[in-house]
C-alpha cells in the first residue's frame, strides 16, 4: 500500500511496519477496523506488507479477519 498524506495515522504506523506506533493508536482507541476508502483495514496492510507481529497484535486487538475491500467496477477484480 503507498502512504498517502490522507492516511490516518494507524494505517501510517502499519505501512511503515511500526509495531509501537500500531501499539500506540491502539492504546488511544483507535477503531482496529478502521477502514480506508477502498475499505482495507490496518489488517489488510500488515498482511500485505508481511508484518507478522503487527498482523498478531492486530488479531489479538480484535481484528475483523472477514473484512473485505470494494470491489472496482468495472476493473474485473478487486482493489
């Protein structure tokens, strides 16, 4: 996922692969779920980046693992 200057700053902290940034949006009450326009969860970005730890922290945090993406109209596939 490319940061943007919109990205909120759980999503930030993922992309960046920063378990104690991720930690600490968390311990603010940051929603665990919270979705970007495309629908992608702070779950879906340590999964794709192949942060391990931040994917467990997020899962122990209450992670929705049945999140799903919008599907791009017209794209034939999924964003």
């Amino acid at each position: 996922m490319a940061a943007t200057a919109f990205a909120d700053p759980i999503h930030d902290a993922v992309e960046k692969g920063n378990l104690i940034g991720v930690q600490t949006e968390l311990d603010k009450g940051v929603d665990v779920n919270a979705k970007r326009e495309d629908g992608s969860t702070p779950l879906h970005g340590a999964a794709e980046g192949g942060h391990g730890e931040i994917v467990e922290l997020l899962i122990t945090a209450g992670a929705d693992l049945h999140a799903t993406t919008v599907p791009m109209l017209g794209g034939g596939g999924w964003i």
